[in-house]
C-alpha cells in the first residue's frame, strides 16, 4: 500500500472511536424521543382527544376542519387540539431527525471499520521495521508524535461533525424561507383581492411547510449546540430560540382571517430566519478556520514523522 493511500485511509478511520460512541449517544436519545411521542399520545387521550387524527392529518387539514366546524372562531379547546397537533409533530420530527442521522452513522462506521483492518494490518508491518531500524529515543518521539496526530484527528472528527450540523440547519432554513415567501405571496393576493377558500388552502398549505422545517430546525439547533459544545464553541442559546409551538398556532387563535395580519406574521417570520441564517453562517466561517488551522497542524506533525523515518 502506497504512503498517499495510508494516509487517506488513516485520515478516514481516526474518525471511528468519535462516531462510536455518538451513536450511542444518538440510540440514548431516540429512546427518549420516542418516550416522549408516547407520553404526548397518553396526554392527549387523557384529555379525550382524536389522537388518530392527531396522528395522520396534517396541521393545515386540522386548522381548516376546525374553521368548518365553527365557522372561523377558535373557542379555548380547539386552540387546546392545535397546540397539542404543533407539540406532537415536533416530537415526531425529532424522532425522525435523529434516526436519519443514525442511519447514517451507522452507514458511516460499517464502512470505515473495514477500512480499519486493512490499515491496522499494513501499520503493524511498517511500525516493526522502525523499531528495528531506530533508537529507543527516536522512536519514543515517533509515539509521541503519533499521539498528537490522533488528537488533533480527534478534532478535525468533531470539528467536521459541527460543520455538518451547522450546515443541516443552513439547509432547512432555506427551505423554511421558500416556503414562507410562498405564503406571503398568496397571503398578499388575500390582501388585495380577498380571496376565498382555495387561496386561504394554498397560504396554509405553504404554512404547514414552513411549519415542519420549524419543528426540524428547532431540533437542528439542539444538535448543533451540543455539537459546538465538543469542539469549545458556545453560542448564545437565544440565537436558536425558534419554537414553533407558540409561533405557528398564533397564525389562527386571533382573527384567523385577517389577512393583513398573517402576512405581518409571516413577514416577521421570514426576519427572523435572515437573522438566524447570518448568525449560522458565522459560525460555519469559524468552523472552517478551525479546520484550517488543525490541518495545518497536522501537516507540520505528519512532516516530522516522516524526518524521522527518513533520517533512520
């Protein structure tokens, strides 16, 4: 095996014991998501809610059934059956968030742990002809050496993982914002030409979009700060501060077809996102200096390595 294959392959498996153990720490936390979907379902069916139509309708289709039911004024239970719709389709989109990035994990590791093998195999060969070629000195800083790389690899591992996190939630803020100006412009047309049904459907239907990527960005940001907080990046918890609970029902519980009112709201929304969206990527342009930085300094240790083993 030739040196630049090596290390491309050294470079992937140094990733491995951090992805262990996050996905053990991500089956942790499914468990507790889940517990939590099962615990909102034994609530709602306390309170004698539809938990099946809680379940399978989507929060515009339950806003709407409700309109028709009551003819537009949302009376203290019903604003009770959204709010309980908005809090069990977060629990829901958690759920589903950190099994995707399970999945992929574990996709990630299968992968790499054959790797390893291969690599470990062609180390125990190369490592033996330098103790029978080196001094007991030498080869006690190529060990301390190789421990710097690992940790320095260490880094770069949760460093990568902090981009990728920072990067998810720059992906769903995005969709969030096409889906925002998709109300507003419907919302707009209401405004001027105050239109009926099919334009409230459309708005809303918009609005539920936007809905969902605010219940997976409100889940993002958990993992991003905890991300950050493994590579001594802290931000300020307000800056994430997204919750979709109190922002989206409040579409409807007060003049829900104040059309004017809705696209202040969505427009307040869409400010939000811009902001956030700017702060993210302040973040990814530290990240990425970071990473800058711990490949430079694995250049200079993976340098005297090779002076080492050249000079002996």
């Amino acid at each position: 095996m030739d040196n630049e294959r090596l290390l491309e392959i050294k470079y992937r498996v140094a990733a491995l014991p951090t992805l262990e153990k996050r996905l053990e720490e991500i089956g942790r936390r499914i468990y507790d998501a889940e517990a939590e979907v099962r615990s909102l379902l034994r609530k709602y069916e306390a309170e004698s809610m539809d938990v099946e139509e809680l379940k399978k309708k989507s929060l515009s289709a339950t806003l709407m059934k409700l309109i028709g039911i009551y003819e537009g004024r949302l009376n203290k239970e019903t604003q009770e059956v959204l709010k309980a719709k908005v809090e069990y389709d977060k629990a829901c989109q958690r759920v589903s968030e950190l099994k995707n990035e399970r999945d992929d994990l574990a996709r990630r590791i299968s992968e790499l742990r054959r790797e390893k093998r291969s690599y470990e195999d062609e180390i125990r060969k190369r490592e033996e002809a330098i103790k029978n070629n080196v001094n007991a000195e030498i080869y006690a800083e190529y060990q301390q050496l190789e421990k710097e790389r690992e940790a320095l690899m260490k880094q770069m591992v949760e460093t990568e993982e902090a981009l990728k996190a920072a990067a998810r939630v720059k992906s769903t803020i995005n969709s969030a914002m096409k889906h925002l100006d998709s109300a507003e412009g419907w919302a707009t047309y209401d405004v001027w030409f105050k239109g009926g049904i099919i334009s409230h459907m459309a708005k809303y239907g918009h609005i539920d979009d936007a809905e969902a990527d605010f219940h997976r960005l409100h889940s993002q940001m958990k993992d991003l700060q905890k991300e950050l907080s493994d590579v001594s990046l802290y931000i300020d918890p307000e800056i994430g501060k997204i919750d979709s609970a109190t922002r989206a029902v409040d579409f409807w519980f007060d003049n829900i077809f104040t059309d004017l009112n809705v696209r202040n709201r969505i427009r307040d929304d869409m400010e939000q996102l811009r902001s956030l969206s700017g702060k993210i990527q302040s973040i990814i342009s530290r990240l990425e200096k970071n990473k800058t930085d711990i490949k430079n300094r694995l250049t200079v240790v993976e340098q005297r390595k090779n002076e080492l083993i050249i000079s002996n």
